[in-house]
C-alpha cells in the first residue's frame, strides 16, 4: 500500500442570517457539537478547525463578522461526501436557507495538502477567492469539478471576477 502524500483540505462559509444567539439559528447551534462529534468519527476524517469553543463559529473570517467557516482535512473527496451527505448532517444541509443567505459566489473551495498539514484561515481565504477568480482549478476546486491528489500552483491574483462562480452546497457545521 502507499503511504498518503496529501489529503483533502475543504472550506465553506456562510453568512449569517442572524446573530448565532438568536431563536432563528438554535437547531443550527444546537447540532453543531453532536455533528463535529460524528464528522470526528468518521472514517477519512483527518482534523477540523476549532476554538475553544469546539468549533469554529467565532474564528473571524474575509473581514465579515456575519460570514462563519468551517474548515476540515479528509483523506479524500470519497470520505468527504460520504459524511457530507449522510445522517444530521444531510439534515441540516437540508435546511441551510434558514440559517444562512445564499451566496452568489463560491462559499465552499476543496485543495490538497501535503499529508499531516493543517491549513490556516488565510490559506482557507485565499482558495476561496481563487476559486471566485479562476473556476476551479488544481489549486482550488470543487466536488463537482476536482483534481487528483498534488501539489498545485495558483492560476493568477485571486482575486475576485465580475463573473462569480456559483456556489457548491455545504453547509457550515
């Protein structure tokens, strides 16, 4: 067997469409720690950003303090999906309207890491905007556009077009 060079690193945001406190988001809120708890479970499952507080709704994100992100390392896309759309958290994906507007440019962006890396919010940043810039590419992509597994060098400045790139469905958990 060969040993895993790189690993999948994904992000999605999403803006809030109120404050976290707020009636509107508690099921949201209240899933958030028993569906990181089944994503930390799950097999391919690698790490994922967290505070203190055990997830990472309050890690600032693009300047936007109604964006929240989530951001994971998975050993491939299989494993990814196969918990993306399964259990609470297809649920919640479900009902992603309620929570959060819908963006008219790319909130979810997939790269690969060299094995053991563990991506910053800067470089979750930069893929997003690169993705928003240039379609997915190798150095930032999609799950229905991806790439196989390596190192990728950006297309260009990401930064963003005119013309966004439609939004892949995630939801931030």
């Amino acid at each position: 067997m060969t040993p895993t060079t790189h690993e999948l690193a994904q992000v999605n945001i999403a803006r809030l469409k109120a404050p976290l406190d707020s009636p509107q988001l508690k099921d949201f809120v209240d899933a958030l720690d028993p569906v990181n708890a089944v994503a930390d479970h799950s097999p391919g499952f690698v790490w994922r950003l967290q505070s203190d507080s055990g997830n990472a709704t309050d890690i600032p994100v693009l300047g936007d303090e109604w964006l929240i992100i989530n951001m994971s390392v998975w050993r491939d896309t299989d494993a990814l999906t196969a918990f993306m759309y399964q259990g609470q958290h297809r649920e919640l994906l479900a009902r992603r309207r309620e929570w959060f507007e819908r963006l008219a440019e790319a909130a979810t962006a997939l790269w690969w890491v060299p094995a053991g890396h563990h991506p910053t919010v800067a470089e979750a940043e930069e893929r997003i905007l690169h993705l928003r810039a240039h379609g997915p590419t190798p150095y930032a992509f999609t799950l229905r556009t991806s790439f196989p597994a390596g190192p990728a060098e950006p297309a260009g400045p990401a930064e963003p077009s005119a013309e966004p790139v439609g939004p892949d469905a995630a939801v931030v958990s």
